[in-house]
C-alpha cells in the first residue's frame, strides 16, 4: 500500500501577514490568499484526488474549496485538524505578548511542545488531535492520493511526528508559507516518507530568505 497525502497550508490571511498570533480566531483569506490557493488548484488539477479534507476554520475551508473545484470533490472537514489556540494572545504581535505578557513568550520559545500561554494548547495536544485524524484518513484512502488542508503549526507539528525529529524544535526546524504544498507517501498509517516540504512555486519563483516572524531562533543563534 503507498498512499500519497498532499499536506497543504491555507493561503494567507491578513493576520499571517502582519505576524499575529491567529491560531483559534477564524480570519477569511486574504484577496492575496485567494490567488495563492488558485495558483495551487492550477498545480494540483492534474492529479487525481479522491477526497479533499481540511480543518473546520474558514480559511482552510476556502482554500479546500479552491482545490477542490477541478476534481468535483467537496471538502470534509476534521476538528482535529484545526491550528493551535494562542490562549489569551490570540490577536496580538509577539512585541504586544512581550509587553503585556512579559516572561511567557521566553518559555513557549524555548519550549513550544509542552508549553501554551494560559487559555491556549501545547503542541503536544496538537500533535496528539491532528496525527490519528491523519491515521484515519490514509487507512480510509489505501493506494490513493488526497489532498489535506491544515496549518501552520498543525502542519509543522504532523511532519515533524512522521519524520521523528525533536518536537520542542518544531517551530525552528520546519517552515509551513501560506498555500505550501508538502507531500508524504505512507507504506501505512504510522509509516511515511516525506517527498516534498513547504513547496510554494506556484506563486514564488525562489525560496524565500530567513525572516525573523514569530521566533526569536535565527536571532538567537547569530549573536
């Protein structure tokens, strides 16, 4: 059995723009977002797919439905598949969670896996939501290819589980840019083998350069 699964971010949204922490609030794409997924539906049209799946939030269900529309599919939402809750700094730039909220940002940096901000999940319970939903569906799909549309740190955080990396590195290690294309074979549903990571060529002609967004590691690891 090999079961390709197209593991793919929603498109941008005005928050993933101005870096803000956006994980439980249900922000629509962007006008930008929107042309990022049909430049991916563009990509994806020629290969069969025999379901498309996303996270119940709004802007992964429109970005499903842009994908969807060559294959005559409709997207199936899972719970388990929506992003992290930020808690109490849901909304907020890290400089405003700094100010507001000193001493917390430095424990999720040095520990995002077994951390979350009062009100908000570790990437632990993330991973422990999103991965069995992922089990389900490769069991359900054997010797076919699907489409799944999910998160930033859901994506990260699944990727990271397959390839057996060190998760309190997760958010350094693995970049996920709105409407990434990754692709992942499954020899079975706790088996995969990672064949492309945060592919954006649909709409950027060349990798883009580090950025310091939401973590201070790059920061951190040139001083």
């Amino acid at each position: 059995m090999t079961t390709r699964l197209y593991l793919i971010r929603h498109a941008a949204t005005a928050s993933s723009a101005e870096d803000r922490f956006a994980g439980a609030s249900d922000v629509p794409l962007s006008d930008e977002g929107r042309r990022q997924a049909q430049r991916l539906a563009q990509r994806l049209s020629r290969y069969p797919a025999s379901a498309v799946y996303c996270s119940p939030m709004s802007r992964a269900v429109e970005t499903a439905t842009l994908l969807c529309g060559p294959h005559r599919l409709a997207p199936q939402p899972r719970d388990g598949l929506r992003e992290i809750n930020h808690g109490h700094w849901e909304g907020l730039s890290r400089a405003e969670v700094d100010e507001r909220y000193p001493g917390e940002m430095e424990l999720w940096d040095s520990d995002p896996f077994g951390y979350a901000p009062p009100g908000g999940e570790t990437g632990m319970a993330v991973m422990a939501r999103a991965v069995p939903v992922i089990r389900e569906i490769v069991a359900a799909h054997p010797d076919q290819s699907v489409f799944v549309v999910s998160h930033k740190a859901t994506n990260r955080l699944i990727i990271g589980h397959y390839l057996g990396i060190e998760l309190r590195g997760y958010r350094d290690r693995l970049d996920q840019k709105p409407a990434c294309l990754n692709i992942l074979d499954f020899r079975d549903p706790a088996r995969a083998r990672l064949m492309l990571l945060n592919d954006v060529s649909h709409y950027e002609a060349e990798p883009e350069r580090e950025h310091h967004h939401l973590s201070n590691w790059w920061a951190e690891s040139k001083s």
